[in-house]
C-alpha cells in the first residue's frame, strides 16, 4: 500500500474516538432519532437509525439473548413502530439508558410478542 493512502487511513481513524466507532447507541439517542424521523418522514441517519431498531428481524439471535424476540405482522407501519418506542422511551427514562436494540426489543415485545402459535413474523 502506498505510503500516502496509509497516511491517509491512519490519519482518518486516528481522527475516530474508538468508544464513538465502536459504541452501540443508548435508548436515548434511540429516542432523538425517532422524535426526529417522525417530523422529517425518516429522511437522514437519524430516519435510517430509528427504521433499523424499530423494524427487528425475528431471527434467532444467539448473540444477544437477553434481547426479546419480535414477531411484526405482515403489514405494519414503520410510523406507528416508532410512536411505540418514543412513548414507551418516553414513559421509562430508565430505558434510555439501555442500548437501542434491547429498550426497542423490550419495547416492541410488549405489542408484538413471539408466542409457539405465533407464524407472523419478520424472518
């Protein structure tokens, strides 16, 4: 590799706070991003952040386990998916403290849980 280009990566990563570039956001950047995705029709990375925590894949997820499964209907609104988790990180600031995708996980669980019968699902 060139001198210069590894100049170049050094110097942009360097640049990087590792906690920044390696942190999963909290509930409550959770809660901003989707207070702001509301008003601007999820336009941004703020729109980008609160779709991909409010829409979970209900997958088998081995890495986390203490996250609840998700079960989302075949049709569901992305809007009304992020009202629930505003109100919910809202109404339990303690939330906000936890990472995004548990507080959205715990959130959502609530409406959307995965029961044996359950065949819905976002898979």
């Amino acid at each position: 590799m060139p001198t210069a280009c590894l100049v170049f990566i050094l110097l942009i990563f360097g640049s990087l706070h590792v906690r920044d570039a390696i942190a999963a956001p909290t509930g409550a950047e959770l809660l901003r991003a989707c207070e702001s995705s509301l008003a601007s029709d999820f336009k941004g990375n703020n729109g980008m952040m609160c779709e991909w925590y409010v829409t979970p894949c209900d997958c088998q997820l081995t890495m986390r386990p203490d996250i609840p499964r998700v079960c989302l209907p075949e049709s569901f609104s992305t809007v009304a998916l992020a009202r629930k988790v505003v109100d919910g990180l809202s109404a339990n600031p303690e939330m906000q403290t936890l990472a995004a995708d548990l507080a959205a996980g715990l959130i959502l669980s609530q409406y959307y849980s995965c029961d044996e019968d359950s065949n819905g699902g976002y898979q």
